[in-house]
C-alpha cells in the first residue's frame, strides 16, 4: 500500500501509477471530505488571491517550475513584501472576527535571503521577536526552540518565514495563515505548503485557515492553493486586488 497526502508527481501521475501500475487509487479523500468529515479531518480554510500588478518578467517553460534565480526580479520589487505586511497588519475577517496579526503565520519566500528580509519587515512593523527566519543552516536544536516559542500563545513569536524548509513533514497546528510569496507552477508544492495551515489544533477547535497566493502580472500558468483544492472554498472567496 502507498499512502500519501500528495498523491500526484510533477510528471502528471499519481502514486498508485508510479508505485504499483495501477491506474486507479484504492481511495481518496478530496479537501472538501476532509474538511466536512465526522469528525473533521482538516480544518475550514479560506482562500485569497493577492493581485500584486507587478510585472513579471520570467521564461515560461512548460513542465518545470520557476528558478529561484528568475524569481529574483519578482521580490526585488519591495512594495511586494509591504503589501504582505500591511495585509497581515490591517487585515479581520468580517465574518468570525478573527485578526490576522494574532494568528500564527508562515511565509514562504524566495530563498534564504528574501526570508530573513521578511523577517526583518515584519519585526519593524510588529516589535522585536514577533518573526524569526529559519533555514537548513539553522541549527536543529535551535528550531526546536523556534518551534516551542511558537506553539506557545504566551511568547511574542508569532510569524515564521522561510523558503524551502518548512514543506514536508513540518507539522504546527497552530498554524493558521500561510502566505505564499513564492510563485509556483507546482501543484504539490502549492498543496504542500498551504496544507501547512490545515492542521487541526486541539487548542482551537473553531480554527479556520487563511492561504494567501501572491499572483503577479505575467504567470499565467502559475498555481495557486485554491485550484489544487478543487477548487473548493470555506467561507469567503475573495480575491484581494492590492496596488503597489
């Protein structure tokens, strides 16, 4: 048997055709079972499409996702990352009330550099130690620590940025934003990372989930959460129109 939360490879198939041949799977659970199982399996979510119109000038080349080397002409743009920061800073949603700066949040970014920049912009605008950039250099018990803090409504710790690290395996149910600032063409890692703010937390048991796709001019093909999702929506169904 192969069990799996992503079950389709970049190359169109999916894990039973990789693994056993078989054209079929034995079952699936799609977001919106998930979400309305007894008892629930995953969270309630909510998702937004951040409109940035901002240009992107990157190759489109079909069946491969975009380079991080390409994407740096995209992030170098710093009204981007405001508009992350005064989003998160300004915005509650009209319908539960909730704040967005006194949730927990991930931000993935554009390489190492791009995550502590954010870091840096969101502590300027929140107070020190409110964010904390963490890579594959960072030292393992120093993330357990990271992650405690975190998990710990009590500690000013609140917003985690990385690039690439915090996808597979990483389990915070207190996770309840995700902000993709990384534009992708990959359904999995759209899944993967805004998957992230799906888990149920014990200590939240009306939790509702915030995945927000930054969607640049120019990328077309990009992939945002909502369309690996099924298209399936909890709540509100808002696309943000957001000017530099």
């Amino acid at each position: 048997q192969g069990w799996t939360a992503t079950d389709t490879y970049e190359n169109g198939n999916h894990v039973g055709q990789e693994l056993f041949g078989r054209e079929k799977a034995i079952h699936r659970t799609s977001f919106e079972d998930a979400v309305n199982a007894k008892p629930p399996i995953l969270c309630p979510m909510v998702n937004y499409v951040v409109r940035t119109h901002i240009k992107a000038d990157v190759p489109r080349r079909k069946g491969e996702d975009y380079r991080p080397s390409e994407l740096q002409k995209v992030i170098q743009h710093q009204a981007r990352d405001k508009m992350a920061v005064e989003m998160l800073a300004n915005h509650r949603d009209e319908y539960t009330g909730i704040k967005f700066s006194e949730q927990n949040s991930v931000f993935y970014c554009v390489g190492v550099k791009h995550a502590e920049t954010m870091a840096e912009k969101l502590n300027e605008k929140f107070g020190a130690g409110y964010a904390v950039s963490v890579s594959g250099e960072t030292p393992k018990d120093e993330l357990e620590n990271i992650m405690k803090r975190y998990a710990d409504p009590k500690d000013p710790l609140k917003a985690i940025t990385n690039a690439d690290l915090l996808i597979e395996g990483w389990d915070a149910p207190c996770t309840s934003l995700c902000f993709m600032l990384r534009p992708t063409k990959s359904p999995i890692l759209a899944e993967q990372t805004g998957g992230r703010a799906m888990r149920l937390d014990p200590d939240n048991p009306k939790k509702v989930a915030y995945i927000m796709t930054f969607w640049d001019d120019n990328m077309p093909d990009m992939v945002t959460f909502g369309e690996v999702a099924g298209g399936y929506y909890m709540g509100l169904n808002q696309e943000q129109d957001v000017m530099p």
